[in-house]
C-alpha cells in the first residue's frame, strides 16, 4: 500500500499502506480532453488534524524510516512489487527500542528517526496513537494487535513487561521456541489479527530463540464511492520489461483531488466517512520508480500532501493484489541498526540476564487488495531476538494508471502511513 488512479500520477503515490520503487516502461498520457465515465470521488482533507506533543515527531519520524527503507531496499522495487507497513514496523522495533540500552538503542533510535526521543516518550505516543487509531472511522476496520512471546529461558524484566503491555496494549505469552509447534501457534496470532491474510510469516522457531516481539495490522475500508463495476474493462498495463500485460482497469469520472508535476500525476482516493484514503504516485515518461524513491523524503512528502487540489478528471486504475514477505536485517542495518543484530547488542533492559541477546532477524508480511469496493490490506512485523550471534549483511485531466506505480494508504487526521509500496505487476 491502492486503488483508484487518474491520468498523469506520477510522484505522489508514496504514502499510505502505508511504497515501491518503479521503472516507467511506457509514457504517461498526455493531457487530453475525455469522455466522462461515471462516479465522483469525494474529496478528503490532506493535513492532519492537531496531534498531542508527543505524536506529531513519532508521525513524522515514522513516515519517514518508511521512505528511508523503501531506498534501502534500492532498485529491487523496481522489478517486483514491495510493500511496507511503516507503522507495524515502527510498533514491533518500538517495543524493541524499549528494552535495548546504550549504543544498541542508540543504533535502532537512530534508524527509526526517534534518536532524540526517550523509549518511554516513544512508548508513551504509541499508546496516544493506539487511542487515535482505534474506532477512528465507523466505515473503516482498522485493528492493530501486539504480542510478547517469551521463552523461560530469558525471563523478562518486570518494567519491561509491564511498560510494554501498557503502551503497546501487548499480551505477554510463554512459549517453548524448541518445540516444533511454537511457529504454528504464532503464525495463527497473526493470521487471527490479520484477517486471515498473513497466515505463515515464521516458518520455523529455533530453540536459541528467547522473544519474540510481534505487531499485526489490518485495514480494510469502502471506497467513499465505489467503482461502477460495468465499467471495469480489460487494458494492457506495461510491465519493466516492456512486455504488454492484459489487466481488469476500473474506472470513474468526478471530482478528486489532485495533483501533476513535472515529475508525476497523484491522486487521492477516500475510504468510508474521509479519514483515510489511497494515494497512488504515477511517474511520467521520463521518470522511474528510483526517481519517486529517491524523492521521498519528509520534506517532500509534506509538500506533496498540501499540493492536493479538487479537479474534474477521469481516473483509470488496476484492480489488483499484491503480497510481500521477507526478512529486513540487510535494509534495517543499511539505516544504521546493525550493531543490534550483533553480538555487541545490549537489551539490558528487556532481559534479567541479557548477556548474549540480540536480533536474529527482523520478519515483515504486508498483503495487499485493491478492487471496485475498496481495499484490504494486513501487515505483520516480527523481531526475533535469540542468544545465538548474527551479524549483519474539460476534464481537466486524465490519468491512466498502465505502467509501473507507488502507492500509500494515510490516516489523514494523524498524517500517519499504514502501507506504502511499489506496483510494477498487478496481477501480483
């Protein structure tokens, strides 16, 4: 995180469900004057509502480790889709920042964007965020879920425990990581907590393992206006490698708001009553995907949000899936978290006897549906720490979403992104 698209779309799409990188195979149209459609898309408001003190720097920061890690990942969004939930990342490593001490917090501060915010300031918003985000909008579900899974092995220190179920709202579970059936069980908490969408995140547990740390996100909202489903037609979406790919494009005439540049056409889709909508970012002919990466940063975004206008267009977009799973230690130690995942690590505060601990991996799962009706999207992020050592590796326009795309879903009174990611393939 993705739905509906007009015409010249180009750098915008890489806000909400919460970003990939893209390589334009074939040119953006021109402007031209078109047959209307069907269908008004209501506009939605694009700057966020006044936040308490604490969640405003956490919104920002978060929005933009998201962007950060995007470019991480460099030109693999190029190719295949990639998707990313900044906030359930945040979440999982936020519960994680709360247990580490010195350089290790540090390190996994400074790759969150939170460097200068105290774990138990960081904690603090994220309860305030939980409160913001939930029953946010009556025609939207919107769940977010954390869990502990704790071996005996590496008992927890009580204020740890204790902040975390607070703040994080997380439940707090024994679980033998040697025993062949502790993946099952936490893999079925996720699938529970996603709506069945992320069934298999962990493939195995090891009996080094001592906690896991686990965050699960589920979104799935109406669009204000549904497409016409008559209208939705066959037409060839151009793929990186200039292969023509026959793809269902749903379509809608109305009022949107939006934006072109010379850089890329964006659009701004609303879901149930306008608190949170679909951004999708078309690159124009000469532009790529590493382009839109590139550019995505906190300044920008901002800038690109408040440049939302309400215009007359037609807007053509793919129905479309998409699925992204794998681990994020390379990417996450590319933004400076490295000593984290080594044998340097310190979570004195997370562990009685922390000798030894640190991050074997990080695991992130994000799926994504976008149709005539709406959108559906789950997220799950889980931190493994272990005692082994792992070191680090008259219309007034018209937009045709055909060629590669970033997308992002946006909570537009908090500005914060739940999925951002990358389409180069809408068949998935």
């Amino acid at each position: 995180m993705l739905t509906m698209i007009p015409r010249r779309l180009c750098a915008l799409c890489a806000l909400l469900l919460l970003t990939l990188g893209l390589q334009a195979a074939s040119p953006a149209p021109s402007h031209r004057s078109a047959k209307p459609i069907s269908g008004t898309v209501a506009p939605t408001a694009s700057t966020p509502a006044a936040l308490p003190d604490n969640v405003t720097p956490l919104v920002a920061a978060t929005n933009e480790f998201g962007f950060r890690l995007l470019t991480a990942f460099g030109r693999k969004g190029d190719t295949q889709n990639l998707l990313l939930s900044p906030l359930s990342l945040e979440m999982a490593l936020g519960m994680t920042y709360n247990g580490a001490r010195g350089e290790t917090r540090a390190a996994i501060g400074k790759a969150l964007g939170v460097e200068k915010m105290p774990p138990a300031t960081v904690s603090a918003a994220n309860a305030q965020m939980l409160g913001l985000l939930h029953a946010a909008d009556s025609a939207v579900t919107l769940e977010i879920a954390n869990s502990l899974w704790s071996s005996d092995k590496a008992p927890l220190n009580a204020d740890f425990r204790a902040r975390t179920a607070r703040d994080y709202d997380a439940e707090v579970q024994a679980v033998n990581f040697g025993d062949p059936g502790a993946a099952k069980q936490i893999n079925s908490w996720i699938s529970n907590h996603t709506g069945k969408k992320i069934d298999r995140l962990i493939e195995k547990t090891d009996a080094g393992d001592i906690l896991y740390l686990v965050n699960a996100l589920y979104f799935k909202g109406s669009w204000q206006t549904a497409f016409n489903k008559k209208l939705t037609a066959t037409h060839p979406f151009t793929l990186p490698n200039g292969k023509k790919l026959p793809v269902p494009m749903m379509a809608a005439t109305g009022k949107f708001r939006y934006q072109e540049n010379e850089t890329f056409q964006a659009i701004q889709l609303p879901y149930g009553k306008g608190r949170f909508s679909l951004l999708i970012f078309l690159p124009n002919a000469d532009v790529t995907l590493d382009d839109i990466r590139h550019a995505l940063t906190a300044a920008n975004w901002h800038r690109w949000m408040l440049a939302f206008k309400e215009d007359q267009g037609i807007l053509r977009l793919p129905r479309f899936s998409a699925r992204y799973t794998g681990e994020l230690q390379q990417p996450l130690t590319a933004l400076g978290m490295g000593v984290a995942f080594s044998g340097n690590a310190d979570f004195g505060d997370m562990f009685q006897k922390p000798e030894g601990a640190n991050i074997s991996d990080v695991l992130h799962g994000v799926a994504l549906t976008v149709d005539e009706e709406g959108t559906t999207a789950a997220a799950a992020t889980v931190v493994k720490m272990s005692k082994s050592i792992h070191h680090g590796p008259h219309l007034a326009f018209e937009m045709l979403v055909d060629h590669p795309f970033f997308c992002a879903i946006r909570d537009d009174k908090t500005g914060a992104v739940l999925f951002l990611g990358t389409i180069v393939n809408p068949g998935g």
